[in-house]
C-alpha cells in the first residue's frame, strides 16, 4: 500500500489531500483501490514551539513543548525585536533535513546511540565513535554509496552537522573507515538489541523464520578480502568477484541475522550454518522455516527433522512430474486468492511426516509461458543462422559443436525442448544442423506452467494456510531488493575482510531503519511504501535567514537557522507520525556587516 496525492478545484479553491491506495493483480492487469481518504487532522495549525536545544527530546519522540502546555505554562518563547532593512534580507546555507532528521529520528528511538555509548567508551578521539557509527548508517540509509562521497560532498549539503554537533572539518574518509573497525566488533549486541525492540514495539515473535541468500559485487580485484569470489551472480555481473549474505528475517519483514559467505559457496550448503546460528540465540524449538527452493537438499530436511524443526520449502520444478496426475485433474482445487489454486497432497511416497501443496496460478502461467517462448524464438533463429551459414561453408566440428552447446546454454528452458545434431559431409566438417522437437516435453512444459510444489512436515489440514507461510518468503526477497536499490549495498568497494564485514553490518543496521519505519507507516494508517514517505519528507529543507539590523552603532548581520515549513501534506504525514520539527529560529552568528558613521554621511 501507498500513498496518493490529489488535487482537487472548486468555486475557485484548489484543495489537496492524501488516499492511501493498494495495488492489486487482476486478469485485466494491476489496479489500484483506495482504502482510505486521510481527512483534515485537527490540530495541525497549530505550532510547536520546539527549539534546536530540544532537539534530543524530539528526536528520541518526546515534545517538550506540549508537556509545558498540559502544565499551563506557556511554551511560547517572549517576542525578539529589531528593526531591519528588508530589502537586503536573503537565504544562505540550504541544507537538506527532512530525510536524516527522519534517518536520525528511528536511530535514537531504536536506542542504539546509547547501546553504542556503552559498548564504546569514550577514548582519546575528537568525535565520538557512536556518532560516527550513526552518520555512516543514516548515509546508507539515504542511498549514499560510498565514505569517500559522504566526507566530501554529502555531509557538507545536509543539516547533520547541527544535528549531530558534529563540525564539517572533523568527517574525513579515514575517520569514517575507522569508525567501520569499531562497529565491526559490536555485530551480535547489536543484533541482539534490535530483537528486544522489535519484540517490545511490534510483539514480533519468532516461529516463523524466512531464510534466503543473495549476493554482492565488488569494484577491482578485492585481493584483500578472503571471501571474495566469483560464483553465481544474482546482479548480472560474472566478471565480478563477490560474497554472498545469508539473511533471517521476521514474517513482518524485519532484518533477524545475517551471514557472510565466500562468492563460490552454494547456496544450500549454507543452511545448517544459519540454523545453529539462530538456534544458538533462541534455543531449539519447533519452529517453522521458510526456504525457496534454491536452498533445499534432502541433507538439509534430515538435519531439520533431527532438530525438530518444521519447515515450508519449495520444491525443484522436476518434481512436478510426481503429481502430474493430480495436476491436471480439476478437482479438488481451493481458491486461496484471484487466479490462484492451491491443493493439499500425501507425500508420493507414502511418508506420513510430510505433505504436499500444489499450487497454480494463472499470472504466474502466462509469464512463465511469455517467458519460454521468447527463448524458443531467439534459440530458434541462432540455430537457423548456424544451419544457413553451414549450407553456404562447412567448417569444423568442434568449433560448431562449442557455438551450439553456447547457445543451448543461453536459453536452458528451450534447450530442454529441442535435440540438435550437428551434420558432417564427406570430409568429416559439418555441413548442416538437424533440429528436432520434443513433442512429449514441450507438451508437459506448457501443462506445468504457473504451477509449483511446497513440501512441509506441518500437519496443517488447510492448505491455503501453508501456502500462505510459503508467501511470506517474499519479505526476504523484499529485503534484498530494497537494500541493494535503496540503501546501495551494491557495489563494495572495500577490499579488506573487516571492511567489507562492517560495510555490511552498515547496511544491515539501516535495512533495520527502513523496516521499522514501514511498521510504524502501517501503525499509524498511512500505508507501507517507505519510498515515498521519505521522499516526501525529503523536501524539507534548512535554511539561515540573514537579516540587516540596524542598531545604535550601525547596521549589523542577523543569522537565524531555521527549518522550512513543510507543504501542508507534508505537514499532515509528520503529524501522523507524531513527529515534530524544531520551528524555533536560532542566532547562529551576528557579525557587523556595515556601520554607519555618526556623522550621517
């Protein structure tokens, strides 16, 4: 779900107001419903007299200026007056706000500066290990993608500096990467400090565990890093080293661990790794883990049948063969949502420990069938233009045979579907390809499209249920997709181990950011699309009004810092969030600018 902006005109008044809209798939394509209509929310003229010296309360959710109102004290600081020139009044310093105050805003109330102020005593340094840690997750979660890049540009274009307390001068790129060795150190207290506040906040609990790996790049040889390796790449880039994450994460989404593993490691080889890991931080339990099929091997359900553990995973797309007389039969079937079936099924070989969900769906169907024949048609044409580049010049049969094997690679799923034999003449070159059809597998890829296979030892009779267990996997997959596309996991561009590890950690601490903001979007009704809120929020700015004064020896400079007032949508999302910004203006500097001789001249 997300939010929408509206623009409304009548008798010559244009109003503006939210709808929170949720996307849904239908045959005909995506539509989108509104749910609710954010009205009018009262209170919202009225100013909260927050200065910047209260910037710690507001931060951490506590507004000072409402308590002194429940008190009957007036909040409203007395008047400051001064007689000014308005024609040299102008703006200076614009700094970005709204998105690290937000950024700022879930790291205090998560508690982690004062986590971090135990676990890292102050030493001899100029600025605080923990405010650095808090600048290096806050930048990740504004999608910076490097240190070097915050220490030069982007800290100086942002507001953190009054925010923080912390002065341009001191952010350097050693000090950032140093400030990397010392988080690193602290990876299990603070993972164990999230859990209590996820467990405190949202009630989240842990029955449920989703398990999914993904991987990312390096930029250069990463010599220094021991894990660094080529493998698999789920970001398209083979020619780049990697190291592949293992990440747990709660049925809501939010992050649990994480592991790191070598680029070259498989997938399924990873499993009981993570699942002594999480035993060792909740005890063995019967739990429920939620894994794709990538990662399942017969090894692994044994080890998670002697750990009592009970599990949903899917199942390799061969399988289906097993219950291909179920499959097209059309009895049976539950209606679990539109264009999706789902039947329950005993184990094909009689085991009563476990069972099956077969599951069909109808959007998955058409895509999978879009998808096959694309890759029959261009297959298709390379093995033509070989065939007629044999008719016109034999050549030989090695070479030909790798350029076949090439293409077949290329397009695994139509590969499957044809038999390519490679002609030879007289001379023993090849002269011509013969392609032939798999009537009886190109038949039963076309039945199997859009259906797959769950398998699980749940005794649950109601196989909506389980699939939707299964379902949940998608918030791993989530998790992966926001971390590399908004809090720019990828590429590294560290080398060393440590680096890389605590670069991870970094990333890890802001996906933590991000799925609690979502959690409170959804607490306070305004939906689950992170993006666009913090896009919102982003287009406030700070700012300092400089202003001539004149006074009895002259004409000085007044500089206030002050924060902009958001647009009033804006203003109404803050306001749902209980959010409050400092409005309060600050005299930063006042330096004389011109003075004015007594003489009058």
């Amino acid at each position: 779900m997300y939010l929408r902006r509206h623009r409304r005109t009548a008798n010559g008044f244009t109003y503006e107001y939210w709808t929170l809209v949720k996307s849904r798939r239908t045959a005909s394509g995506p539509r989108q419903h509104t749910i609710a209509t954010l009205g009018k929310l009262p209170g919202l003229d009225e100013a909260v007299h927050a200065g910047w010296e209260s910037l710690d309360e507001l931060l951490e959710g506590r507004s000072p200026a409402r308590q002194l109102e429940l008190s009957g004290t007036s909040p409203v600081a007395p008047p400051l007056w001064r007689e000014v020139d308005v024609g040299g009044v102008r703006v200076e310093r614009v700094r970005e706000f709204g998105e690290v105050y937000l950024a700022l805003s879930l790291w205090r109330r998560l508690g982690l500066h004062t986590l971090l102020q135990e676990l890292i005593p102050s030493g001899r340094e100029d600025v605080p290990w923990e405010r650095i840690a808090c600048l290096l997750t806050v930048a990740r979660f504004c999608a910076q993608p490097s240190e070097l890049g915050v220490a030069e540009r982007w800290y100086g274009r942002t507001a953190l500096e009054d925010l923080l307390g912390v002065s341009w001068d001191r952010i350097n790129d050693d000090r950032l990467y140093r400030g990397l060795d010392e988080l690193h150190a602290h990876k299990e207290q603070l993972t164990q400090h999230l859990l209590k506040r996820y467990q405190s906040w949202f009630g989240v609990g842990f029955e449920f565990l989703i398990y999914d790996v993904t991987s990312t790049f390096f930029e250069g040889q990463a010599k220094g890093n021991l894990k660094a390796a080529r493998g698999y790449s789920r970001d398209r880039r083979p020619d780049c080293k990697q190291v592949c994450i293992g990440l747990v994460v709660s049925p809501e989404g939010l992050p649990l661990a994480y592991e790191i593993f070598a680029g070259n490691r498989n997938d399924v080889t990873t499993v009981q790794e993570i699942i002594t890991l999480m035993e060792g931080k909740y005890g063995q339990a019967q739990r429920i883990w939620v894994m794709d099929r990538g990662l399942v091997s017969e090894e692994n359900i044994g080890f998670l049948r002697q750990r009592n553990a009970r599990y949903v995973v899917g199942t390799p797309k061969a399988q289906l063969r097993q219950v291909e007389k179920e499959l097209l039969e059309e009895k049976d079937w539950t209606p679990v949502r539109e264009g999706v079936e789902v039947k329950l099924l005993p184990h094909p070989d009689g085991q009563g420990n476990e069972q099956f969900v077969l599951c069909r769906s109808q959007a998955r169907r058409e895509k999978e069938k879009g998808m096959l024949a694309r890759q029959e048609e261009r297959l298709w044409q390379k093995l033509l233009e070989i065939h007629q580049r044999l008719e016109k010049k034999p050549a030989p049969a090695d070479g030909i045979e790798r350029r076949v094997g090439k293409w077949l690679g290329r397009y695994p799923a139509a590969d499957k579907l044809f038999e390519v034999e490679v002609r030879l003449n007289e001379q023993q070159q090849a002269c011509a390809l013969s392609v032939a059809c798999v009537v009886d597998r190109s038949q039963w890829a076309r039945q199997a499209h859009g259906a797959y296979l769950l398998r699980t030892n749940c005794a649950e009779p109601d196989a909506a249920k389980v699939w939707e267990w299964y379902l949940q996997l998608q918030q791993a997959e989530s998790a992966f997709r926001c971390a590399k596309s908004d809090l720019s996991l990828r590429p590294i561009f560290h080398h060393k181990t440590e680096r890389v590890e605590a670069h991870i950690l970094v990333c890890f601490l802001s996906l933590a950011l991000w799925r609690v903001l979502e959690q409170w979007m959804k607490g306070k009704g305004l939906g689950s699309c992170a993006r666009q809120l913090v896009g919102e929020i982003a287009t406030i700015k700070s700012l300092d009004v400089v202003l001539p004064v004149k006074t009895t020896e002259g004409v000085t400079e007044m500089r206030l810092r002050t924060v902009a007032r958001p647009e009033r949508l804006v203003a109404e999302l803050l306001q749902r969030l209980g959010l409050h910004l400092p409005e309060q203006s600050r005299i930063v500097e006042n330096a004389v600018a011109n003075v004015v001789e007594k003489t009058g001249v």
